[in-house]
C-alpha cells in the first residue's frame, strides 16, 4: 500500500535533511522547542475533541498550575493528562526504545489521557458498541476489537521497515481510530501513537490544528 504522493514524499524528506544539517541543536534549544510543541499539541488535540481551554490557557494550566476561571475541571484534567502523556512518549523515544508500536504501547498511552476521567475504562478496550456523533462510520464491535488490534500491530511490524515513516504513521492513526478500541480517547490516543513512527525516524512532533479539524475529521472518517 502506498497513499504517499511521491512529490510530498519527497518535500518532506528534504525538510527532514535541511533540520538534521542543523542537529545537535543545543540542549536549550532542545529544551525550549520541547515546551512549545507539548503545549501546542496538548492545546489542539484536546480543542479537536471539545476542549475549552484556549492556548495560553493550556500553558497557564500545565506550566503554572492555574486554574482558569469559568472553565471545567475535567478540561484543566484533560490538559495536564495529556502533558503527562506526551512526557512518555518522549522518555521512550529517549531511551531508544524502537519497538514500542504494541498493544501495551496503545493501552499505556489511552491510560494517561483518560486516568483521571474515567478509571475504571482508561487503557481498557470497550466492551460494548459506540457511537461517533457526527459521523457514518459504525466501528466494529466490541468483541472484534482483540483480534483487529493483534492485525494492526503486526501491520505495522511488517511494513515497518518498506513504507516511509509519514504514510506508516498516517496509517497506522487511521486504522486506530477506525477500530476505536476504547470506550473515550480514541483520537487523542491515535495522534500520541502515530508520532512514536515519526520521532523516532528524526521528525519532530506532528500536531494536527483544531482550525483543521473539519478537514481532518473528514479524512479518517
């Protein structure tokens, strides 16, 4: 399978050479960009699901431990999740972990996001059917969701090392959210595991904008 057009294909891989003639970049850098992509991811990928907080209020939130007047509890719990989430993908891509595409991998990710919104469901696969409001597409049921996700992960192992990175991730967030294992976080857990592919192939943290968000939810739809 390849849904890589080859002059984008190509696009990205000369952006990828241009920022590696720069590295190492200095720890500060480093640092500092790291800070600027978590809060700005943790903004969008919860504003794509309904999240209120607006960027400088994820950042007041996650940086300075403020709570945000009129706004949510379980908003200011979504943001500091989702941070908390993001640090353990970096720590795995910093321990050089490169066979992190599992099950576990999944089910950890879905569990940090949704720890303190819902316990008893959080890293669990659903076992019951589900709904998407807005949507056509009826995901599978639940009973279906064991053996889809053990085809996912040996997807992904096998075309791991033939399919460039960009399309492996794409691919990999599509079918995730298409098999919608879990009963909340499916989105947000999709966008966390595809960027494990692209960090660890030299790519910097993929964000995808709420402003995008009809575009976007038209494509894995």
């Amino acid at each position: 399978m390849h849904c890589l057009d080859k002059k984008i294909q190509k696009r990205i891989d000369e952006k990828l050479k241009l920022l590696n003639s720069f590295r190492p970049l200095s720890s500060s850098a480093v640092k500092k960009l790291r800070e600027q992509f978590e809060i700005e991811m943790t903004y969008n990928s919860n504003a794509i699901e309904g999240n209120s907080l607006t960027l400088k209020e994820t950042y007041l939130v996650i940086n300075e431990g403020l709570t945000i007047k009129g706004k949510p509890l379980k908003d200011h719990v979504e943001a500091k999740s989702h941070k908390e989430a993001l640090d353990y993908l970096y720590s795995l891509v910093e321990r050089g972990k490169n066979n992190t595409v599992s099950e576990r991998f999944i089910r950890s990710l879905n569990q940090i996001v949704m720890q303190d919104i819902d316990r008893d469901w959080a890293g669990k696969y659903r076992n019951s059917a589900v709904i998407i409001g807005g949507a056509d597409h009826k995901p599978p049921e639940a009973m279906e969701i064991p053996k889809l996700m053990q085809k996912l992960i040996k997807w992904v192992g096998d075309n791991k090392k033939k399919t460039h990175p960009v399309e492996l991730a794409s691919v990999l967030h599509h079918k995730l959210v298409y098999i919608h294992p879990f009963f909340d976080g499916n989105g947000r857990t999709s966008r966390l595991a595809m960027n494990i592919i692209l960090m660890q192939s030299g790519f910097p943290l993929v964000i995808v904008l709420k402003n995008d968000r009809k575009r976007y939810f038209g494509g894995q739809r």
